[in-house]
C-alpha cells in the first residue's frame, strides 16, 4: 500500500544521501507496515537489518526501537517469553527514545494480563539485566 511505497522511496533517499542512521530508521518502519500486515518473513528481515545498521553506526535509540519491533512481531509469532525480555531492556535502557518507551509500556501492560504474574516478574527481570550488545550479537549471530 501507500505507506510501504512511501518507505521505500524514504529508503532509496536516506540510502543515496549515505544517511546510515536514517536507512536503520525507515527499515524499523518497514518492519511495523509489513507486521501490521502479517508479512512476519519480510518484517524480521527489515528489523534484523534496521537493527545490523543501527548497531553499525552506533544509533543506540534505533537500534532499542528495532529490538522494540522485534518484540512486537515475536508476540504476533508466539514467542512471549523472549519478546517480555526484549520490552524489558527497552524500557529500562536510557538511550530509549519516549515513543518506544511508551509502546513497550503499552505491549507489557497487554501481555502481562496473559502471563502468569510470577513468571512474568521472572521473564521482565531477566530483561532488564540483559545486556545491549550481548543481545544484539545473539541475534545477529542467529539471523
């Protein structure tokens, strides 16, 4: 649709003008349009790129909003466990920008209703302690 094509002539720009930060960015867009239209192959793609491009440039908000849509697109996929963690970090992590923040307040808030309360504490405390470039190098490495 209209917001995909929209992207990708966003990404072709940030591309040719060597805006790596800006390329990392328009891809966690893609991520959300093609999740948002359960296109889960093609939204890890965007996110595991946005995120190798982010880690790259050292944009540390870019790259906790494409673990945020990482953990989005795992809850649509059944992965709760690892998705609670993923919110977690990007919760508790200082470089996380107020947008992301929010969403992942809003993704805990419907996911913890679905998790039995102690397992859930379990599950978001082990997040929190997780550590930004432990986790990025695991999911590079299995990407």
């Amino acid at each position: 649709g209209g917001a995909r094509r929209y992207y990708q002539q966003a990404l072709e720009l940030r591309e040719n003008l060597g805006d790596q930060r800006g390329v990392a960015s328009v891809l966690n867009n893609l991520g959300r349009v093609a999740d948002i239209l359960e296109e889960f192959p093609a939204s890890r793609e965007h996110f595991i790129r946005a995120l190798e491009t982010g880690w790259g440039n050292n944009a540390i908000p870019v790259v906790l909003d494409s673990l945020l849509g990482l953990a989005e697109l795992w809850l649509h996929c059944g992965s709760q466990a690892e998705a609670v963690k993923l919110l977690a970090l990007v919760v508790s992590h200082a470089a996380s920008n107020q947008e992301s923040v929010a969403r992942a307040e809003y993704l805990i808030a419907s996911i913890s209703k679905e998790i039995a309360g102690e397992d859930f504490d379990v599950l978001f405390a082990s997040g929190e302690k997780l550590e930004l470039d432990q986790i990025v190098a695991e999911i590079l490495s299995t990407s």
